[in-house]
C-alpha cells in the first residue's frame, strides 16, 4: 500500500485538474472547489512538475488540455468515479437496512413485486432484495433472509406460516372470450386452445389434474401451448392466445383491472399454498420480522387463513 501512495500524487491537486480539466478553466474549476484561482493554478503546476509532464495549453484567455492532459483526464476521472460511487454505496448500506427474500418468478412478479411499493412507504428505511427465479425445488437459497414458497407447510428444519391459499380457475383475455361460441362450463373447454405450464418443471396442478376435478378428461392430440414459466403463461393469456390456469392472488388485480376475465365459474381449492419460510435454526431480524409482518397483513386483507393453526410459525 505505501508504494501505491508514494506513486500517486497529493489527492488535491488530481481534484484540482478533474475540475480544470472537465471545465477548461481554471477559474470555474476554483468556483467549484471553492478556493482561489490561484490555488488551481498552483496545484495544477504543481502536478505538471510532479508528474514531469504539461497537462494544459496556457494562452491568455483560456486553457486547453495536452494529449497528455486529455489521456490523463480519462484516468483520473474513471478513478474519481469509481471512488464516488463505492463511497456512496457504502453510505447507502449504513443508511438503509436490507433484507433478502427470495420467490418463484411467478409469485414474486405477480404478486409480492407490485405491492412493495406499500412496503417502502410503511419501511422507507429497509430496502428488499427480491431473489426470484424457476429453480421451484426449494426457494429459500443461500443469503436469503426469507422464502415465499408453495407447498403443503412441510419443509424439513424450517418453520413456516401460512400466508395464500391456492384456488385455481380459467382465465382468458376478453378478447379471446368474445371469439368463442360457447363457452360456460368445463366441458366447453375441449373446444379451446389451452394454455399449459409444463408439469415437469413444477408440482402445481395442471389441467389434466383440474379437469380430472371436473370429471373431464382431455384428448389426445390437440393443439394447444405449452410454456414452462408461469408470468408466461400468464402473458400469452393476455395477448389473447388462449386460456390459462389462473392461481387466485397472483391474477386477482388482472381481473381487477379486467385485463383477464374469468370465462366460467368453476374452480378448484387444494390444502396447499404459499407459505413464509426461513431456517428453524436462524433467528429473524428485525427488518426480516418487518417484512413478514407486512407480508402477513398484506394476505390477511386478501381474506381469511385457513384456520387457526395456520395464523403462526410452525416449525418442522
């Protein structure tokens, strides 16, 4: 460290030629750093001697950078920069506490990313970093703090609270339901393009299972979509390319808004759900027990738990 000190120049005088330099002048330069244009000039000479180089073109009425000048103005600014930007990073974590939660893509875009903005104005002084990604296996990953995560409320070591429950149902764009005939009971379905979420890659129901509910099967060879992410899904029913699986809280404000309709009443309750989850062994902080209680009253405006047991952390 002492041979990189030694080989670099005092900081006021790089300061100096930045603001020189950016300017052309060394009197808007003093203005900026609030001294004398004389101190510019002499630290800048001073610079020029250090380095055993001419950084400016002096005339009488203005002063212009040297090829020198100019080649040394673009390594001293990417450095100042560099040095602005890490300080203020810095600043911005003493000022704000985080806290990481990670999602499946589709709950995390359809549901919890278009809320925080609620969250930052209750917590303007803890910022989320949202992890969302398809890897559905497990969603509480390495550095999170916490996980929104589906299942049945099981995970082996952590504890988990219930927040969502799961309803599923047909949803369509307007568009599309306009341009079908009949379209009013599940069995009608067999006469629409389906929009599927690729089983293999997740362990939500399908509409093989959903119409399995209904006492319909589907037929072999039809031509319908398939997609293995589920905000896809989502946005190949809005651009009216058929009709989707919809999961009630992560549709709820495009049926809202009418962008999606409901083609049918009919639909399908499980005893599975969306759950908080964080290790049995880690204790909350206080910004992670912020969220989860945001998060919880967020669900809780959206209707009742499930039951009793389901209001409280349990651990398996």
């Amino acid at each position: 460290m002492r041979s990189i000190i030694k080989a670099l120049p005092p900081l006021t005088y790089l300061v100096a030629f930045e603001a020189a330099a950016r300017y052309q002048s060394f009197t808007q330069a003093a203005d900026e750093l609030c001294v004398t244009q004389a101190a510019v000039s002499r630290q800048i000479r001073l610079l020029e001697e250090e380095l055993g180089c001419v950084l400016f073109n002096r005339s009488h009425k203005a002063v212009t950078l040297t090829p020198d000048g100019r080649k040394f103005q673009r390594a001293v600014t990417a450095a100042l920069e560099l040095l602005a930007s890490s300080a203020s990073e810095l600043k911005i974590h003493r000022s704000c506490s985080t806290v990481t939660v990670s999602a499946d893509l589709a709950i995390a875009s359809l549901w919890l990313i278009p809320k925080l903005p609620l969250f930052r104005m209750a917590h303007p002084d803890i910022v989320v970093h949202v992890d969302a990604s398809d890897d559905h296996t497990h969603q509480l990953r390495e550095g999170s703090d916490i996980a929104i995560q589906f299942g049945d409320g099981h995970w082996p070591g952590c504890n988990a609270r219930f927040l969502l429950g799961e309803e599923i149902f047909p949803v369509c764009s307007p568009a599309y339901l306009a341009g079908i005939q009949s379209l009013e009971t599940p069995a009608d379905l067999s006469a629409a393009t389906l929009i599927h979420l690729e089983s293999e890659h997740w362990d939500w129901m399908d509409w093989a299972t959903w119409l399995a509910h209904q006492n319909i099967a589907l037929p072999a060879g039809r031509q319908d979509i398939y997609i293995s992410s589920y905000p896809a899904v989502i946005q190949a029913a809005l651009s009216g390319q058929g009709i989707a699986l919809g999961w009630r809280h992560q549709v709820d404000e495009l049926l809202a808004s009418g962008a999606l309709v409901r083609p049918m009443a009919a639909s399908v309750k499980t005893r599975r759900g969306f759950y908080l989850v964080h290790p049995s062994n880690n204790l909350l902080s206080e910004e992670a027990l912020s969220f989860c209680e945001w998060t919880i009253e967020q669900c809780m405006a959206a209707g009742p738990l499930k039951g009793t047991s389901d209001a409280a952390w349990v651990g398996t």
